[in-house]
C-alpha cells in the first residue's frame, strides 16, 4: 500500500518556494555584466516563447471574446491609473511619514505605472482565469501607459514629458509581446492539438518565466545597492507602504469586481490585471521623468513593489487554482477557461 503524505499547510507552494530560492540567489549571486545580459536575453526568449504559446493555445473565438469584454478592461484600467493613484496621493499624510520625501516621490510613481504584462498573464494562467482577457486587458494597459503614466506623473509628481520614450515601449511590447502571439495564433492550426496536449509543458513556461523575471529585477536591484541605500527603519516604512497600498488595490479589485457582476475567471483577471506594476515599462521611464541622485530613491520603491507583487500574487493564483472546477456565478464567456474537468487537473498539477 502506497502512503502519501499530506503537504502541511503551513509549507508554501512550490511556485513559492522556489521564487524565494531565486531572491536568495539573486542576493548572494546577482546577475551582472554579460552574465546579466544573457539573463535578459534569456528572459525575454522565454517571454516571447509564453506569448507564442499562449497564442496558439487560445481559439480565435476565445481571443474575439476577451478582446470585446470592454466592462473587464475598464474595470483594470480604473483599478491601474485611478484607484491606486488617488490612495497613493490621498494617504499622503500618512504615508510621508513613514519615509523620505524622494522615497515618498517613488511611492506616487509607483501608482501612476501601468500594469505589467508577462506575469499577470502567467497567474491567470496558472490561477485558471481569462487568459485571453488578460492578454488583452494588460497589453492594453501597458501601451496606454506609455501615454497616461507621464501625465499622471505630471498631475501628482512633477512636470515632465515622456515623449522620448514612446515609441521604443511602443516597439518592445509589439516585438516581445504581441507578435508572438500573432505567431501563435497564426500557428495554431498546425500546433495547437500538440499544444493542448502537452499543459504541462505550458506550466513550466508560465512558472519559469515569472522565476526568471524574478530573478534579473533582483539581480538589478541588488547591483544598484538594493541593500545599501537606505537605513532600515526608512526600508521597514517603506515595506509597510507597499504592503498597504498592495493590499488595498487587491481587496478593493477582488471585491469590487465580485460587486460588479463579473463571473470567477473574470475576477481573477481583474485581480492580477489591475493590481500589478510593471518594472520593465517604470525603470526607462524614471530614466525620462527624472535626474540627478533622486532617481536611486525614485525607483527603488518599484523594485520592491514589484518583488512584492509577485511573492503575493504567488499565494494567490495557488489558493485560486485549488477551487472546485464548479461554475461561480454567471456562465463563463467565450474566452473563459471554462471546461472543468480539464481545469481541476491543470489545478492538481499546479499545486504539487
């Protein structure tokens, strides 16, 4: 008789621990020079290999479907450039107390960011959510960030133009993001059976993929002097703001969006969607916006929002994939993952 023993529940997830294994390695062995380039280029292969396969994985009917959910992509774009920025402005009091005021600056840009796109995808994916909502919802945040973050910037930071950075964000997301996705789809008719029958295959692109994002922004951080720039009350105060503001735009999208009318795989959506921050669009952005010695400071509270965001959202798209595979509300759409004998497998397999 086999025995199989249970995990306890106090353990971590698998996906969990191994980021934590990653942030250990990033700090006693960052990535740096060519070692650092070829993390990037790594990093962005496998990206793009997400997309590729995201998009022949994803019907043209489910890909029509989410792309016309505007009352789901409204919602994340509310949660993105609104919500977040006023709790960041409106707890001002509060929060500059808590650290300095370059740091407080940092904060502010933190929340006027758009979201980002490979790993709010990689957790709906491995929340069972809509992905091809999600594709489009954070695709669509991104390059509408490209215009609104610098007159957001500019409205709650300071006066400044973004312009020179707009056509370079515009081309990396095409490169790296929707073209392989059109690739993928493109491909489709030829790939897609081998695709669906090789999910786990897609499992550990979504799960390597966050690890190594993960992996070379900590790198960066840790190069910059992650551990050096700040005493640690002003690193406390800062953990503890991000922790606030993280929380707040994740329970004010989860249940908001439950307040809405929107079904399961929508809310997960809407969740990692509208409550992420994208380093890779915020780091050349702060380059534009700011100057002089400030911009250390500026960026730093990014850094670790964003390290942050990732370890959370972990925990999350687990308890999520664990669910029963029952309908919660309204049908799914379209675009949904909706077959639930497939989805409880893929669940069994993420949690192991």
């Amino acid at each position: 008789m086999k025995f199989k023993m249970k995990r306890p529940r106090f353990l971590p997830d698998n996906l969990m621990l191994l980021m934590i294994g990653t942030v250990l390695a990033a700090s006693l062995l960052p990535a740096s020079g060519t070692t650092a380039l070829v993390f990037n280029n790594i990093t962005n292969g496998a990206i793009c290999l997400l997309f590729f396969l995201h998009g022949a994985k994803l019907s043209k009917e489910s890909v029509i479907a989410g792309a016309g959910h505007w009352r789901l992509h409204l919602t994340v774009l509310l949660c993105t450039f609104l919500i977040l920025p006023l709790l960041g402005f409106g707890l001002k009091p509060l929060l500059s107390q808590l650290v300095t005021p370059d740091l407080y600056l940092g904060v502010l840009f933190v929340c006027v960011l758009p979201s980002t796109v490979q790993s709010s995808i990689a957790f709906t994916s491995v929340a069972r959510g809509n992905v091809p909502a999600a594709v489009c919802a954070a695709s669509a945040s991104n390059l509408l960030g490209i215009f609104l973050t610098p007159v957001l910037v500019g409205l709650l930071v300071v006066a400044h133009s973004g312009d020179l950075i707009q056509f370079d964000a515009i081309r990396n997301i095409a490169l790296q993001l929707l073209l392989p996705f059109v690739a993928g789809q493109i491909a489709r008719r030829w790939i897609g059976p081998w695709v669906e029958s090789h999910k786990p295959m897609l499992k550990i692109v979504d799960q390597g993929s966050i690890l190594l994002v993960v992996y070379t922004a900590f790198s960066e951080a840790v190069n910059q002097g992650l551990w050096q720039q700040l005493p640690s009350e002003s690193l406390l105060g800062l953990l503890l703001i991000n922790a606030l503001l993280l929380g707040l735009i994740l329970t004010i999208s989860m249940f908001g969006s439950r307040w809405l009318g929107f079904n399961k795989e929508d809310e997960i959506t809407i969740v990692f969607c509208g409550s992420k921050k994208s380093l890779a669009s915020g780091i050349p952005m702060a380059k534009v916006l700011f100057a002089g010695p400030a911009l250390g400071a500026i960026v730093l509270p990014l850094m670790l929002f964003h390290q942050l965001q990732l370890m959370v959202c972990a925990i999350l798209a687990a308890r999520y994939a664990r669910r029963k595979a029952e309908v919660i509300g309204p049908a799914p759409k379209a675009g949904s993952l909706a077959n639930a004998k497939a989805a409880e497998n893929d669940a069994q397999q993420i949690v192991r």
